[in-house]
C-alpha cells in the first residue's frame, strides 16, 4: 500500500517583508496555491542567521493546498536552494527558506545538514523529524528547534495537521504530482 501523501509546509525567514512576499509568490507559482500564510512574526530565537542575512529577521509559515508525495521532499529542498540562492547578494542569502511537510504522526523538515537525528534521504538532504503527534497534539523533542516547540506553533501547526486530515477524508484530495524545478 503506498504512504498517504502528505502536507508540504514552508518557513521561510529574510529581513525584508518585500522579500518575504516575492518567496511566497515564487514559491506558490511552482508548488500551487497557499492555503494558509501565517503572519509575519519576529525571529529572534537564534543568532545563527545573523552574519549573513542580518540581525532584524522575520518569518513566515505557509502550507500548500495541494498535498505531495513524501519521497518529493528532496526535489523541493533542492529547489529551495536554488531561489535562496536567486536572492543572494554579495554570495550571502537573503532569505532561508525550510520546506517540510505534516503527517499524521509528525513534522518533518528538510535539510542539508546530517546529524544523529537526521536520516539521509538523497542528493544530500537529510529528513529533520522536528516534532511528532501524541496523546492529541505534536511534542517536541531533545533536538527540535526552539521556536517549532514554542506552543503558539505548536497549536498553529495542530490546525494544519487537522487540515489536512480533513484534506485525506476527501474523495479526490488534490495531489501534486509533477516535481516542480525552481
């Protein structure tokens, strides 16, 4: 029996709101529409970003309509890559941008860093497994980010995992199919 497909989630983080809006039209142009675009919210969780995109960073959450197939996380990471890379000035980004995806059981992020928590999937991006759904809600754990186990994005990301069961119970639920290269 083949996997459920799954909902493909992006944060994406830059310094600029115009720059934030530009990532969210490139991105919907290849991936479909939105169905959800949180607010811009501040990030200051961590310094890691700071050297390169600057200190004053905002991000935003946004989930596609159109559910994918898991194993295409890979294609999108890599196409992530190349519009970060679209965006650089001086060799330095301008905006990161983390796609994922939310199943029943959990969040998943990809990345381009191996780690003990991180399997390797193909052409050098790595699964994050960033938060898993028990007892009614997602939970953290020792390695999840801080600002993905805050509770406010824990409660947003519950309403998008109830979403896309939602999504699933559809007799024909709306599925991407082509890989889309940025």
């Amino acid at each position: 029996m083949p996997a459920q497909p799954v909902k493909l989630i992006f944060s994406i983080l830059a310094g600029e709101e115009g720059l934030l809006n530009e990532t969210i039209n490139t991105l919907s142009r290849y991936y479909g529409p939105p169905d959800y675009i949180s607010a811009k919210m501040s990030f200051d969780y961590t310094d890691y970003y700071c050297s390169e995109m600057g200190g004053n960073l905002f991000r935003r959450f946004m989930t596609m309509e159109k559910l994918i197939k898991a194993e295409m996380l890979p294609d999108i990471k890599l196409a992530t890559n190349e519009v970060e890379g679209k965006s650089a000035k001086n060799k330095q980004r301008q905006v990161n941008i983390d796609p994922g995806y939310i199943a029943a059981a959990h969040l998943i992020l990809a990345t381009g860093k191996g780690f003990t928590h991180r399997p390797y999937l193909r052409d050098g991006i790595y699964a994050d497994l960033t938060l898993i759904f028990q007892k009614g809600k997602f939970t953290s754990l020792p390695w999840t980010y801080a600002d993905y186990a805050e509770e406010k994005q824990i409660a947003m990301f519950g309403k998008i995992r109830a979403k896309y069961l939602l999504q699933l119970k559809q007799e024909q639920p709306l599925i991407l199919t082509a890989r889309k290269v940025i």
